[in-house]
C-alpha cells in the first residue's frame, strides 16, 4: 500500500474558480463593449452575439464528437467570443466573424487539448487568421459615422491626430479598441479583484514606450507617445490579452521578459511595418516563445539541482 504524497506547508488556497476569473473578465470587457455600442450603433451587438453564440456552439459541438465533458459553463468559450468581437470592426460580415470563432475553439483551443492547453490565444489568432483571410474586411472601419483612415493609419502617415478624441474614443476603429479610458476601467476592476497583475501589462507599456522613444523618430515627444498608447490595440492587447494565465510566462521574472518582448515587437511592427498596427502579431509571437522564457526564468526547487530541474528530475 503506497502512502499519499504529502507535503509541508504553507498550503495556499483559493476561492477562486475558471468560472468566476471568466464572469470577472466578462465583466471588466463591459465598459468597452458598451462603449463600442455607443460608438458604431446596434451592429456591434450582433457581431458580438454572433461570436459567443459561434464559440460556444463549436465548444459543444467538438466536445459531442470527440466524447469529451461538455465545459461551457466555465464561460472560457464566452470570453473568447467577447474578445475576438472587441477585436473586429463592426463593418465585418457576420459570416466571417463566425468563422473566426470557430478557429478560435476548434482550432486554437479544441485540437491541443482545450482549457489551459493551447499554446496561444484563441482570441488573437482568430484575428490573424481573418486579417490573413479577409485583408480588406478585416481592415475597413468605414461607417455612417466615421470615414477615412484610422489614428494610428494618420499618424503612420506624418499627420496629425486628435489625442483627446482617441482617448475617450470617438474615433474609428474595432469595437473595442477606441475607448482608452473604458479599458483602463475594465483593467481596473481586473486589478482590484486580483485577476492580474502589472506585471505583463506594466512592463510590455514601458517597454513600447523606450523603443519608440529611442526608434520611433520623434525622441520623447509626450503627444506622439500618447496617440500611439490611446490608438489601436495596445491597452486592450496588454489588459485583457497578454495577461491570459495559459499563454503568459509562470515567474515573475519571465512575465517581465514577456512583457519587454511583446513592446519591442509592437514598436517594430508599428514604426517599421506596413501596417500601422501590430499589437495582435507580437503578442501571438509572444505567446510561441513562452515555453523558451520559462525554460530560462522559473525559479528551480529548493533540493533540486538546476541540471536535474532541467532535466525534469525530481
């Protein structure tokens, strides 16, 4: 008869579930949906329901055929479609926002194992897949409302922008990603309730901000610096996408690594890219490289030597 694997303490736990962390994360994402509503109309409703609906179906649905425990209700497929959505300009044919949610489960998440298995997120290689797929849908944020190129497009281009304008988000763009002050709300209700940390978030934003000082061509210009933080994806990459616990690094230490990697390449995409975006292709390189910055970063255990720790010994 074996014993059972005791240990000593301190034994840490915690109330906290899959389900809770992913209603929390729903509920900081509101203050940004809402605003994207306010913003683009009842359209940003529909791509939006169209993305949870999709999701969640393709959760079910892969999990029927392949015998496995349907788990919808730890809402992780739910917050998948919530972001893809706020990552998508409301223009979108709701056709192809439905198959990216698709990719997103089936692909991304379902085929490597589901919930805490696939190596990068769902959300965000979703969107590459539709702006590899669809360029011109994927790159069009033309309404009744708002015509022309967006911020970050301007400022690519050497004119200027209304700063004020991209900080409350009365500018063109995904549904999600104009309003800077509704993100940093929502990342605030992630903070106080202990969600995340500034770890990833902090580090990847003062790491854009140094490279673009020093590689951006303006110097310490405090306007410049500011357009491209308020512009595009970067508060909501760095708040709700980067921060994602199965696709960040596990240390302290690493996370930092990960977060200097993911401004460095964004400041890359954006001044050195055709693109005037890049948020979404760092962090999903970002991702790739996680496994790398752990091997180097996670503390080893007390007892264990490093060539054993490496090795996988015990």
């Amino acid at each position: 008869m074996s014993l059972p694997n005791v240990s000593s303490n301190p034994h840490i736990r915690s109330g906290a579930t899959t389900q809770l962390i992913m209603f929390t994360v729903i509920l900081a994402l509101i203050p940004a949906f809402g605003y994207g509503v306010y913003n683009f109309g009842p359209r940003a409703i529909a791509v939006t329901a169209v993305c949870i609906a999709s999701c969640v179906l393709s959760e079910i649905v892969f999990d029927l055929i392949a015998k496995k425990k349907i788990r919808v209700s730890d809402l992780s497929a739910c917050v998948t479609g919530v972001l893809l959505a706020l990552n998508l300009p409301v223009t979108i044919p709701l056709w192809q926002a439905a198959l990216g949610s698709v990719f997103a489960i089936i692909v991304v998440k379902e085929l490597f194992g589901g919930l805490g298995k696939n190596f990068m997120n769902p959300a965000l290689a979703a969107r590459c897949f539709l702006l590899i797929s669809f360029p011109v849908s994927m790159t069009s944020f033309e309404t009744d409302i708002y015509t022309g190129a967006t911020p970050l497009a301007l400022l690519k281009s050497g004119e200027q922008v209304d700063i004020t304008s991209m900080i409350y988000g009365s500018i063109p763009g995904t549904i999600g990603e104009t309003s800077m002050v509704m993100i940093l709300l929502g990342a605030l209700i992630l903070l106080v309730t202990g969600v995340i940390d500034l770890w990833v978030p902090g580090s990847y934003i003062l790491s854009f901000i140094v490279f673009l000082v020093c590689f951006g061509g303006h110097g310490f210009d405090p306007a410049f610096i500011a357009a491209h933080l308020a512009g595009g994806g970067l508060m909501l990459g760095a708040f709700f996408m980067a921060t994602d616990y199965v696709t960040r690094p596990v240390s302290k230490k690493g996370q930092v690594v990960f977060g200097i990697f993911l401004g460095l390449m964004t400041c890359i995409f954006r001044v050195f890219g055709p693109s005037a975006e890049g948020v979404s292709y760092a962090i999903i390189l970002g991702n790739c490289i996680v496994p790398l910055i752990d091997k180097f970063t996670v503390p080893v255990p007390f007892g264990i030597s490093a060539s054993e720790f490496k090795k996988g010994g015990r």
